[in-house]
C-alpha cells in the first residue's frame, strides 16, 4: 500500500473506533535495521551518514507495531518490507515531507 493509499483510507473510514492506525510493515524490525534503511535510503551514495553508538544510552530492542486496528476498520495490508516502505515515502514524498493531504486525497482517486 502506498503512503497515499494509507493515508485516503485513514480519511475515507467511517465509524471512526480509534484516532490512531499504525500502518507499518507487520514484521518485526531492529533499532539498527531501522536506522541503516533510512541511511542507505536518504544519504548520498558517495557519503553516508554514520551511526554513532550510544550504549550508555537507553533503547529499546526494536520495533513491532500493532496494526489490527487498521487491518479491521481500514482494510489495511501490508505489502512493503521497512526497505520498501521508506524507499516508496521518500519517492512519494520527495526529501523534505510537505504534503497537502486534500491534494493526495484527489489524487488517489483519480488513480482510482
């Protein structure tokens, strides 16, 4: 599902139970993971960003959200691994996510 599919559905659901959705991949993912997708994704090829190690500082073990709620009252599956998922936000969105939700909105369903 692409992020404009997310968040149309988000916006055309009724019988609104919950004013949040999780629509993450369903699988998973480690802090670690989680930060070299987003670098090997956003970074120049020919300078990447580093990852500093903090031990002293606290961090979970990684990250499984739980998606029911918009599985059940969106109709939501997930289709993307983390890769894919952030690859499909950053060409959507381009670099800097500024985005008009009306405009996405129409053009969803345009694709339609």
């Amino acid at each position: 599902m692409c992020f404009h599919q997310k968040i149309c559905k988000a916006v055309e659901v009724k019988n609104i139970e919950h004013s949040w959705y999780n629509v993450g991949t369903g699988i998973p993912v480690t802090l670690e993971e989680q930060i070299r997708t987003i670098i090997d994704v956003f970074s120049p090829k020919d300078n990447p960003s580093t990852i500093v190690y903090r031990p002293e500082k606290k961090a979970g073990g990684g990250f499984l959200m739980d998606i029911s709620n918009a599985k059940e009252e969106l109709g939501y599956e997930p289709k993307y691994d983390v890769r894919m998922d952030i690859s499909n936000a950053k060409e959507e969105l381009g670099y800097e996510p500024k985005y008009d939700v009306r405009a996405l909105f129409e053009d969803y369903k345009r694709r339609e």
